[in-house]
C-alpha cells in the first residue's frame, strides 16, 4: 500500500515537471526545457510520457535521430498505442528512414481504424518516394474520414499530376479552393496543370488568384511567366519574372525564364548589326543620297535607333519617326537618342508599322520608308507583308523605299571544313551515315566556320522590287547552275543581296563577310557528298511561300535526283 501510495507521488510530481516542459516549449524556452526533460529522464526510469515529450522536444529542435531514439522507446513500452507509432513514423521519415516510416504509420492505423492522420502522413511518404498510386489511395482514406481537409486533396491533387490524371488532378485542386479560399498554393497548382492542359487563359486567372492572396509567393509569379511564355506574350513574361526575381533574386527557375524569355526579345543577333561597319556605310550612303531638307522619313524597326539617328543626320529639317514593336528595344532606342541630343529629331512609337496611323501617328504619308527587316533567309521575319502594308498606307505618291530592292542569292558550295557542319560518314572506323536523314533541312553557320568553296556562278533565286511592286506573291521556280569547276558539294548556299538606292547596295557574300556580320549565309545540306565534274548542269527547284525561302535538287544533267 505504501509503496503505491509513493509511485502516485511520483507520477503526479513527473506529470507536473512534464506539464511545466510543455509550458516551457509554448513559450519558445526550449533550451530550459531541455534541461529540465533530461533531469527528468534520470529520475524516471521508463516513464513512456516522459520519453514522449522528449521525443516531441527532440524533434521541434530537430534533433531528429535523438527523436527517433525517444520514440522508440515508447513504442517499446507501449506497442499498441496508434500515436507512438505515428510519432515514431514521423522522426524516422524526417531522419530519411521512409521505408521503416511507412511500416509504423501502417502500425498506427491498425491501432487505430480511422486514423485520417496517419493516413494522410503515409500518403506525403508514398509521394515522397515516388510511389503515387499508394499516395492516391491513402490521401483519399485520409479524406473519407475527413472530407473537408484542404491540403489533402491539394496533396492528391499533385499525386495525380504525377500520375497523368490531368482531369482528377484539376478537381482535387479546385475542391482544396473551395474548402479555402485562401489557399495560394492550392490554386498555384491549379495554374500550373491548367497551363499544362492548354487552358492558358484559365490558368493566368487563377495564378493571379494565387499571387493577390499571398503577394510574396515566387513560384507563382515564375508560372505566370510561364504561361504567358506559352501565350507568346513575352513581354508579360518577362514582367512576371522580374517580380519574382525581385522577391528572391537566386530564384533558380526565375532566373532561367526570365534569361530566356528576355532572349526572346533582344535575339543576340542585334549587336553583330550594329557593329557590321560595311552596312552602316551603306546605310548611310543611301540616307545621304535620298534625304533632303523636306523629306518625311518613316523608319521601320527602330533597333538602337542608328538609322533613324543617321536619316536626321542627312539634312532634313521634318521630324523622324521610327517604330519598333518589342517594347523593351523602344524604350532603349529613346534612351539611345536621348544620349545622342537626337530627341527633338527623332520620335520613337513602340508599335509595329502596321498598327501606324495616318492622321494619329503620323501627321501625313511619308516621302522615304527605310526599313532593315530582312533575316539571314530575307524573308522570315515579314519583310514582304510590312512592305506591302507601308506601300499601301504610309507612303507618299512618288515616295522611295530604302533598300528600293533585293535578291536571295544561291550557289552550290564544298570545302572540307564546311563538310565537317553538314555531313557525317566514318568516324574511328564507324559509319555514322544513317544520322543525315535527320539532320536539319536548313543550317544557319557563322562566318568563323564558313571555309567554303563555290562551285558554280551566283545566282539570283528570287528579286523583290519594293520601289515598283505593290504585291509579293508565293513563287516557285526552276534554277539552271553549271558547274565551273571539278568538287565535292555538299549542298546550297544561300545569302541576301540588297540595292539601297541608285548604285548603293549591300550583300553579305559568303567568301566576302566581315567578322563583326550578324547576317549568316544559311545551308542547305544534301543528303551525302556528291562528287560534281566541270559543266555539269544542275536544277533547283527554288520556293518561297512569302516567310521562307526553301532549295531542293531536282536533277543533274537531266536525270532526276532522288
């Protein structure tokens, strides 16, 4: 009798120190709390509780393997107690222990039938492993028992994204939101399998339901770029980004979207152009000849701003006006003439030349249209609709264009060095020729890589005169070469040829570039190598559908090529 009397004692005196631990871990004081629990363990010698809120303690400091330590020794104490065994499931998955993890919340829901914790624990497990369906059947137990838990259909929610279940993944999302509306993360998740459906205007608005609820929330301005990337609405691409980066400034995905969607509208071809001197100058030339003190100049594609810079140079006393359609270039091209004492000369629209107005815009029609819209293929970046819209629109009767003309010029083209960019055969005794049947159709190569050897005579494959023609039709052509001298060719070359004005022009010549050129000649590679002989005649289907000039090999000395 006594000596129950004196354990009673000593349970309530151990309740009371554990009682004051607890009070002491509510107050943030876990260091006296420690203190006190591990006197208290010397003074209990198996007392579960006291190993409990040890374990507890432990894993709030995350002392993680001292929690799993305590824990076990309740379980061992008490086996068949459901929260001991989640307990202890807990500190084993936090110390990377999954698979003894999974084993005692198993143990905890068969202590307990309806365990919706355990449940939804074992699922975070399963998912964490990579083990979706299990996750899928424990998170929706872990909902029959509680079917209004939030974060447990966003869990599903994310199982089933995994999965490929797009539409039950959407549902589980949407059912988290309606559960709580607050739920930034819930409706990010939305988002982002809402864009992967293509339902992009959808998933903008529920990103943005994301971000108003919790402004700081990276991740969800990084997927709203992402979307609109998707949408081609670059420029909002880039914003979203940005204010992401501005959050998190090392924000890894931010930081690669935002890099590659600014790439997107600054292509890195932009400052080859400007330092390519020999078309500066012939820029330049045709300005001078063309422009004098009354001419209205219209520039389309303002750039940095020089040609616009260089047309107020020439002499006219009216006011320049260029456009330019990606808003981030404009506003820099304004910076740019700023700094140069340009701005009462020169006036920046961020708009394409077809979104111009006569009368809002521009006061009247334009007497010159200068424009360098014209790609490495000439054709691919809309030259022939901008010209045809400008001509219509916002040109003076009896008014120039600058170039006035120009030619996508083709030959046939070998060199070694080049072979090695457009061919592969053997190589350390291996025959690599089957990869030509998927290689690119169409091959852009810098002019450092340009050994080339040609082969034939210049040819012009299409001219567009944009002084006379109004309209630019699709076209297909037959093209005669006659080869000037015995070589190896590897396919067709194709460059641009431009007539500013008068006797000014301008070509990117293969074997006459300069390095600093940021136009390319672009390759059209044959299959394989073929071996040609002097005054072999060659046809070539030529076609262009107004965007891209395209080459193919008919025959060779009349007899067709397959």
């Amino acid at each position: 009798m006594v000596q129950q009397i004196d354990e009673s004692r000593s349970n309530v005196l151990i309740n009371q120190q554990i009682n004051k631990i607890i009070n002491l871990i509510s107050l943030g004081d876990f260091q006296d709390a420690l203190t006190l629990g591990r006197s208290l363990e010397e003074s209990s010698e198996k007392n579960p509780n006291v190993f409990s809120i040890m374990g507890m303690l432990t894993l709030k400091l995350g002392a993680y393997e001292d929690a799993v330590r305590y824990h076990k020794k309740v379980v061992e104490i008490r086996p068949n107690c459901a929260l001991s065994c989640y307990n202890l499931a807990n500190s084993l998955n936090l110390t990377g222990q999954q698979e003894a993890a999974i084993s005692n919340y198993k143990k905890a829901i068969r202590n307990k039938r309806n365990y919706a914790d355990a449940y939804y624990a074992l699922a975070n497990v399963y998912s964490s492993v990579g083990n979706y369906k299990k996750a899928v059947k424990c998170y929706n137990e872990a909902l029959r028992i509680q079917p209004e838990w939030a974060v447990a259909h966003n869990n599903l929610g994310t199982a089933f994204t995994k999965l490929g279940r797009q539409d039950e993944a959407i549902d589980s999302y949407y059912r988290a939101t309606r559960i709580k509306p607050d739920y930034s993360q819930a409706y990010h998740n939305l988002a982002v399998i809402l864009n992967i459906c293509g339902k992009n205007e959808q998933a903008i608005n529920i990103c943005l339901k994301s971000i108003k609820i919790n402004p700081s929330f990276v991740d969800a301005y990084y997927n709203l770029g992402v979307i609109f990337g998707a949408l081609g609405r670059n420029e909002e691409a880039i914003q979203s980004f940005e204010r992401g980066l501005k959050l998190v400034p090392d924000h890894i995905d931010a930081n690669a979207g935002f890099f590659g969607a600014y790439g997107k509208e600054v292509p890195g071809w932009h400052i080859p152009m400007m330092n390519d001197d020999p078309r500066n100058q012939a820029y330049k030339k045709a300005l001078v000849a063309t422009i004098t003190e009354d001419t209205k100049v219209l520039e389309i594609g303002a750039g940095s701003g020089l040609l616009a810079m260089l047309a107020a140079q020439s002499g006219t006393k009216k006011r320049i006006t260029t456009c330019e359609m990606t808003p981030l270039i404009a506003s820099v091209a304004k910076e740019i003439i700023e700094l140069n004492g340009y701005t009462n000369s020169v006036e920046v629209l961020a708009k394409t030349s077809k979104d111009i107005s006569i009368g809002e815009d521009l006061s009247e029609k334009a007497d010159l249209i200068v424009s360098e819209v014209i790609s490495n293929e000439f054709l691919n970046e809309g030259v022939l609709d901008t010209v045809e819209d400008a001509k219509k629109r916002l040109l003076a009767p009896g008014g120039r264009m600058i170039p006035e003309s120009g030619c996508i010029m083709i030959n046939l083209v070998g060199g070694e060095a080049l072979g090695k960019k457009l061919y592969v055969g053997e190589v350390l005794g291996f025959n690599l020729e089957p990869f030509n049947k998927i290689k690119p159709r169409k091959i852009t190569i810098d002019q450092q890589m340009n050994s080339v050897e040609l082969l034939t005579n210049d040819v012009a494959a299409f001219q567009f005169d944009f002084q006379k023609q109004d309209q630019f039709p699709q076209e297909v052509r037959t093209l005669e070469l006659k080869v000037q001298k015995d070589g190896k060719c590897f396919g067709i070359i194709q460059w641009v040829s431009l007539q500013l004005v008068d006797e000014i022009a301008f070509e990117n010549h293969p074997v006459k570039q300069i390095a600093e050129s940021a136009w390319f000649p672009m390759f059209y590679p044959f299959y394989k190598p073929l071996s040609l002989l002097k005054n072999q005649v060659i046809h070539i289907q030529a076609t262009h559908n107004r965007t891209s000039p395209n080459f193919k090999l008919m025959a060779i000395d009349g007899i067709p090529f397959h």
